[in-house]
C-alpha cells in the first residue's frame, strides 16, 4: 500500500486479485484515489468502505448510511479521512475476493 505524495490519497494495493479488480472497477490508482477521497469527504465521520456486491462481482465504495442498504454486499475494507489500509488488510481483503470469485 502506498501513498500518493502528490495528491494525498489513497492508492490501490499492487499485489493480488483485489488490485486487479480495483483497476478494472475505478481505473488507474490516481483515479482510485480520487474517487475515495470524494467518497470519504461524503462519509464525514462515518467514513466509507469498499464492497464486493455478491449479485453481480463488482466493487464499489459505500458509503453508510447515505448509500441504501447494502444487504448483498461483502465489506472488505473501511476506510475514515487521514486513514491508510494496512497491507494486512488489503491482504484479508484480497482472500475475501478470490472466495466470492469460487463462487461466482
């Protein structure tokens, strides 16, 4: 997990099921990074998690109790302002995602 100096954000692991789904789903980890920057100024002290919806495999960033109920989505890491993933949660979070891929 690292760091982007230049924007302050949060960037997209580099190893992993996880960082290849994060590419597909948000593009590039500068695109990552802003959109979880727009996601956790949103989420206030609330913050915002990244989720695996089960119905269709995608990911997407939730944000509680602003977004609707997320009864079909896995939470894989949450997330408040001036917070990074540790690379042990951005390692859970990858098993959690090759799990659901079995599965799908």
């Amino acid at each position: 997990m690292a760091i982007d100096d230049d924007r302050g954000g949060i960037l997209p692991p580099t190893f992993g099921l996880i960082a290849m789904r994060i590419g597909q789903e948000f593009g590039p980890p500068a695109d990552f990074a802003h959109s979880m920057e727009r996601a956790l100024v949103r989420g206030g002290k609330r913050g915002a998690t990244i989720v695996a919806a089960l119905d269709r495999g995608d990911l997407a960033i939730h944000i509680p109790h602003e977004d609707g109920p997320s009864w079909n989505c896995v939470p894989l890491v949450h997330l408040h302002r001036g917070e990074n993933p540790s690379a042990e949660a951005w390692a859970t979070a990858n098993a959690i995602v090759e799990r659901l891929e079995r599965y799908r």
